[in-house]
C-alpha cells in the first residue's frame, strides 16, 4: 500500500474530492481538525505508480506503509455533527468510545463512523444534506412502518440513520465490494446489525421492490443514467433524495428524474454540490 499528502487549505476540499472522484483504484481521505483553516489530503493505493503520477503533478509526499491499517492512520477525531436534535454522528471505533458518545449525548441517537477508507463520515456537503433530508422526511412516519433504500451507500451512513430514525426495513448497496464491507461493519458497530447491504451496481440493477424513501449520493452522470430505474424503486408517493450532483449539472441531472415521475419539493445547494428531495406522482404505480 501506498500512500500521497498534501497539506492543503480546508477551502478546497471539495475541489479535492471532484477531482479524483470516479477512479476505484484511489481511496481519498481528507482529515481536517476543527478550528484549523488547514486540511490534509490522502490519496491510498495499491500501486506506487498511482500515487506517484499524482505527486508528479501535485507536489506533497509519497510513502510505502507495510503492515498497518492504513484505514486507521488519521488520529485526529473529527468533529461531531449534530443532525436535527435526533443524531450524532461521530467517528468513534470502539465500544468504550461508542460508549462514551452515548453518555455525552444521551438524548440523541448515536451513529459511530471510523474514517475508514473515506466512504463517507457524514462530513461532506452531500452526506451532511443528505442526513438533514432523511431525518426531515423520517419525521411523518412517527408510529408507522416504512421502508428505506440507500444506493451508493458507501460507509452505510445513511442506512444506519435510517434505521436509527425507526425505519423498519433498510437496504443499501454499492457497486464497489470494499464499501459494502465496510457498510456491513459499520453496521455491526452500530447495533443495525439487520441491514442488508449487498454488491450491485445501479446501472445494471432492476429494482424488485419499492420503498417509501430511496437515497441516492452518486455521481450526476450515474444518476442520469440510472434514474429511471432509481424512481422505479419509490413508490408512489414516496420521497427520493439525490445528491453527489455538481451544481454546474444539476438542472439536466434533475431534468432527468423529473420526466420520470419525481416532482423535486427542496434543492439545496453547499458549495460545489447539489442536493435535492422530491416525491413520486401517485398516479405512477408501475
């Protein structure tokens, strides 16, 4: 394993994440400590000469690690994010860790996810949106039963959420096998241990069910493409929440789902990337 930093301004950090988006053989981490106007960005792989073409043009470092947990390296706890007075998201590992989140929090529902490979620990602008969406749109289903899908799910963030937010059935996916592993982690370390979390890729994928809330935080071009199938999975009425959509493409990346039943309800826009919620006609039953 290898491993490029940079140290770079914290205001760039979306920059950094379009920028080697969409490459499998990259794992991105970026580290930032509260207060500080300073972020570092990593850039893992299994290959030098992947890293050592970004050095090449970048500047920073290149390192070899053996025999550790490259997943673990960042010591840094990253900061609490506090979700609708309902969840927390923190990065803790361990039991004794989760433990003491719980106590520091004990009227909020505590979500513990490690900075792992990044796949997502709820403190990019996309995730962030994504969770305020989810537990807005959880919030009519108090007492009753419903349903959840999270595409792309990444480090099961969302799932877990969802779970944690009373939803009584929850699915993610990835098309990326590392991500559903870690998903299946997470989950265990979250006592949602119930969440199914499996290998597909969306656009080959048919959806079999619908659910009352379908979350999809993938790339535009992805969700173009695979949005019709993506409204198929919602039933009719129910709410669907995109994101990981640049803003420059957000009017045709919508425009898509739009001629597809979803009539969008809320945009909203953080920095670079749009997020949006919006609800499938009744009158689409099939």
């Amino acid at each position: 394993m290898f491993v490029w930093s940079k140290l770079s301004s914290s205001k760039w950090a979306d920059a950094w994440e379009e920028r080697f988006a969409g490459n499998p053989a990259l794992n991105l981490v970026i580290t930032s400590v509260p207060g500080s106007k300073t972020i570092r960005v990593e850039i893992y792989a299994e290959k030098k000469k992947e890293v050592t073409v970004i050095h090449r043009e970048w500047g920073g470092s290149v390192r070899e690690l053996k025999n550790r947990n490259w997943a673990a390296l960042s010591c840094e706890p990253l900061p609490v994010i506090q979700v609708r007075g309902k969840l927390v998201v923190c990065s803790a590992r361990t039991v004794a860790q989760i433990r003491l989140a719980k106590s520091e929090h004990p009227d909020r529902e505590i979500i513990a996810i490690p900075a792992d490979m990044a796949f997502g620990t709820g403190h990019h602008a996309t995730t962030a949106t994504m969770l305020r969406m989810l537990a807005d749109a959880a919030e009519p289903y108090k007492g009753k039963r419903w349903t959840m899908a999270d595409l792309g799910c990444g480090s099961g963030i969302l799932a877990i959420a969802a779970m944690k937010l009373g939803a009584a059935k929850v699915w993610g996916c990835d098309f990326d096998p590392k991500a559903v592993l870690v998903s299946k982690e997470n989950g265990v370390r979250n006592d949602t241990p119930k969440i199914r979390f499996t290998e597909i890729d969306v656009l080959e994928w048919e959806p079999k069910e619908q659910w009352d809330i379908v979350a999809a935080n993938i790339f535009s071009d992805i969700l173009e493409a695979a949005f019709p199938q993506i409204v198929r999975a919602v039933k009719p009425g129910g709410m669907l929440m995109a994101s990981g959509i640049l803003k420059s493409q957000a009017n045709v990346c919508l425009a898509v789902a739009t001629a597809n039943g979803i009539c969008w309800e809320r945009i909203v826009t953080k920095g670079k990337w749009v997020s949006a919620c919006g609800v499938r006609a009744l009158s689409q039953a099939h």
